[in-house]
C-alpha cells in the first residue's frame, strides 16, 4: 500500500561516541601495565575468527582504545608494544549493538613473547544505561516457534505484552505488542540497520500474520526501556536484526516442518453433514526451505542465501443463519408471510437463491471450505572485505504471499496479497584511529492488496 525509502545514511565517528544504532558492535578497553598505570600507543588488532576481518587502532594517551562498527562474531583481540610481552584475548563473542570492554594488562618483555587468555567480555554492560534483552544464535536456533514466526521470540523480554485481540482483515498483521504500556504501534524495527516496518506501523509480516527467515537471521537485540540518543522514529521498544553472513567455512541447513488434520482434534464445532462427512475438517501445512553460506573467496568475499516456502490447506467449518427451506417455496406459508402475501418478489428471488440451503437444525447451514496460503521468501547476502580499511555488504530481501479466506457465505471470499522488499548496501571506511565513515543506502517497500471478488456473476448481481 505504501512504499519508502531511506535514501542515504552516513554516520561519522569521531574519538569515543558509538554506533549502537547500527547493526554492529564496539570492542573497547584499556591497556595499562602491572603497576596498574595507562599504556599509551599500544598496537590494538581485533581479529574476526571466521571470517579473517582485520581490525587495528592504538591506544590514546589516557590508556583506552576502542574498535566501533565491527560486524558481529567471534573476535581474537591482540595488544602489543615494544618492550612488553603480546597479550591476546581469544574467544569474544560481539553480539549486535554490543559494547563488549576487553582490558589487558600488560608484562614487561620481549614482543615475541605472548600472554594468551580465553575468556568471553564482560556480561555486565557499564557503558550504557539502556534496558533490553539479547536474542543470540543459539536462542534463534533451539528455541521452538509455532509457525517459525521471528518476532515471536520478542515475547519473552521483560515489559513486552502481547496483544491478542486483533482484527482478521488487512489492518492488523503479524504479532504485535506493547512494549512497558507504549502503544502498539511503537515498535521499531531495523533490518541490518534499515527501517523494516510495514506502512501501518508493524513488523515485516505478511497477510498470512507469518514473519518467515528465521534460517537467515543471525541475532538481534530489542531496546525495550531508555534508548541512547542515536534511536529516534518511535516511542516504544527499539529492535536491531542482523542477518546471517558467509564465513571461511561452508554451512547450511535443510528443514521441513510438517502439519495435518491426522494429528488433530476435533473442533466443538465442525459438524458432521452429507457436506462435510469426515471426523474434521482436512488440514495440510508445510514450511519448507534451506540456507547455504560461505566463501566466494577466503577472507575477502562472503556469500548467504535463504530460502524458507509455507504452504497450508486449512479446512474450515462454516456455520451461518439462513433462509428456511420452507420460504423458499411457494405458496408460502404463514410463517414466512412478512408482507401478507404469499409470493416471492421477482427481485427477490435472484437473492434468495445465493442463500445456502439449511443442512443444520434451527435454519443454519454448514459449508465446507478449504483457505489455501501460498507463501515465497527469499534472502541473499554478500560481505566483502575489501582491505583492512574497507568493508562492504549488500542484502535483498523477498517475501510473496497469497492467501483466500471465505467469507459468511458460499461463494463470497477475501483474496488477500502482500509484497515485501528490503535493499540494503552498505560500506564502512576507516580513515584512522579516531575518523570513521559508514555510508548506508536502503530500500523499504510493503505493499497489501485485499480484495473481495464473488463467484456470483451475471447482469441480475451486477
């Protein structure tokens, strides 16, 4: 219904402030020696494990050093100055937004000697007062998720209130919710650092309420209470998702999700009829995909591709009020004489046709009905180290759906579709210790068509 773009975003770092509202992390600390004093112009080299990203800066004067916009992972961090012995700390894992402090202290000694330490940063976060809560890989992975819908793994932070009572139609899509009492359309969501919510205020979920790609998304960190100042757009809770990279290894994932009515029981009020003969309504859903990841070239060029299909058969039970079997005919009988006569109109007769014959007691009727949802996602990333000043990454994403709910009657239906795209491109430049640039360029598009077509046709509906 409504597209936008964020045309150009660039953000420069100078000296100390942070990039939290970009989908990265900071590693900072101090260097100080065994007396407990500040080491000024120590080599500080941050090394991502997977990936060969290559990192360094020195330390200033008052000791601190600090490494901003570095892509999420695992990071080996080195700190070297003649005259002391190399200290390496192995084994950091950098979560999105992450300020993660990495001190060292450094011994007197030769340069070749080495000091190593494995041990994960500081859990307690001492450089920013922000509340929230952290959905890392292993949460995205091994948690269960009914329908494999994302977002849902928002309701398990502190001050988050799902909202139930939705409406059926267009408006209202996807999982929504409150996050400390702010209104529900509050939340805002940026996909590797670009706006992702859908024109009415709501995550990226399509018609069918599903927000598919869990496969290609790595993390993301939800910012429910005192954002830093860099957040903006909303009032609510702030949500940071990156999507997953290539590494210097190849991995992917095969998966099929599998529902039937077999394993069903049967609802109070799926009637048995010559229409409808069977235990309960036939039911099929299948959420089907994969993801494969890795190098086009070792440390340099990365590639990501996601795939996740649904396709659901959902057999449905229809009950409405209609016309007695007994007004239909003619005479009419007593009971059906609203106007004292015992006729039925010839404008009127066209209409009482399309009511369904009454199969049920007390004048209602049960049609069976079978809503097919069609759903396509697609995802594909490219990472590019281009020197150990320059990185670069490019992100499309796709979402397809169509779905045809029925509406009170036979013959009358609401054929529902949503389109989705996101475009990312991004590039960071470091210029030196204390200068450096982050160029952003973002396409957002969502759009939702819903239509009510009939399958009564003829001049006599028209």
């Amino acid at each position: 219904m409504k597209s936008f773009s964020a045309a150009l975003l660039s953000v420069f770092v100078i000296a100390s402030p942070s990039l939290a509202q970009l989908p990265t992390g900071t590693i900072l600390g101090t260097v100080r020696d065994a007396s407990g004093g500040v080491i000024p112009g120590a080599t500080m080299t941050a090394t991502n494990t997977e990936t060969g990203l290559l990192r360094t800066t020195v330390s200033s004067d008052d000791g601190s050093y600090r490494l901003a916009a570095l892509p999420v992972g695992r990071y080996e961090v080195r700190a070297s100055l003649d005259g002391f012995r190399t200290a390496v700390r192995d084994g950091i894992t950098l979560s999105v937004t992450q300020e993660a402090v990495v001190s060292f202290t450094l011994e007197v000694g030769g340069l070749a000697e080495t000091v190593s330490v494995t041990a994960e940063a500081s859990l307690v976060n001492t450089t920013s007062a922000s509340l929230g809560a952290l959905v890392d890989a292993r949460a995205v992975a091994e948690l269960p998720l009914n329908g494999r819908n994302y977002i849902d793994l928002t309701f398990l932070q502190v001050g988050i209130a799902k909202q139930e009572n939705m409406t059926s139609g267009g408006t209202f899509t996807g999982s929504w919710y409150s996050s400390n009492g702010a209104p529900l359309r509050s939340n805002s969501y940026m996909l590797d650092g670009a706006v992702m919510a859908n024109v009415l205020g709501g995550s990226a979920a399509s018609l069918a309420s599903t927000t598919l790609g869990i496969e290609g998304i790595q993390e993301w960190r939800v910012i429910t209470n005192t954002p830093s100042a860099e957040y903006g757009l909303t009032m609510g809770s702030q949500m940071t998702v990156v999507t997953k990279s290539g590494t210097n290894a190849f991995h992917g994932s095969l998966f099929e999700y599998v529902r039937n009515s077999a394993f069903d029981a049967r609802n109070y009020f799926d009637y048995r009829t010559a229409l409808t003969p069977e235990r309960l309504p036939p039911f099929t859903r299948n959420n089907f995909g994969g993801s494969i990841g890795g190098p086009v070239r070792q440390d340099k060029l990365f590639f990501f591709f996601t795939y996740e299909g649904l396709r659901e058969r959902l057999g449905l039970t229809n009950v409405a009020n209609t016309i007695p079997a007994d007004c239909r005919q003619e005479p009419l009988p007593a009971t059906c004489r609203f106007d004292g006569g015992t006729t039925i109109a010839p404008l009127i007769k066209p209409l009482v046709a399309l009511y369904p014959q009454p199969n049920l007691g007390e004048n209602r009727a049960t049609f069976p009905f079978t809503q097919p949802t069609d759903e396509h996602f697609y995802q594909g990333r490219v990472d590019w180290t281009i020197s150990g000043a320059d990185t670069a990454f490019g992100r499309y994403t796709s979402d397809d759906t169509t779905q045809v709910r029925p509406l009170g009657f036979p013959g009358f239906i609401t054929d529902r579709h949503s389109r989705n795209r996101y475009l990312t491109l991004s590039e960071t430049h470091v210029f030196s210790t204390n200068l450096l640039n982050t160029v952003r360029v973002s396409h957002s598009a969502t759009r939702n068509d819903v239509t009510s077509p009939t399958a009564f046709h003829g001049p006599q509906y028209e």
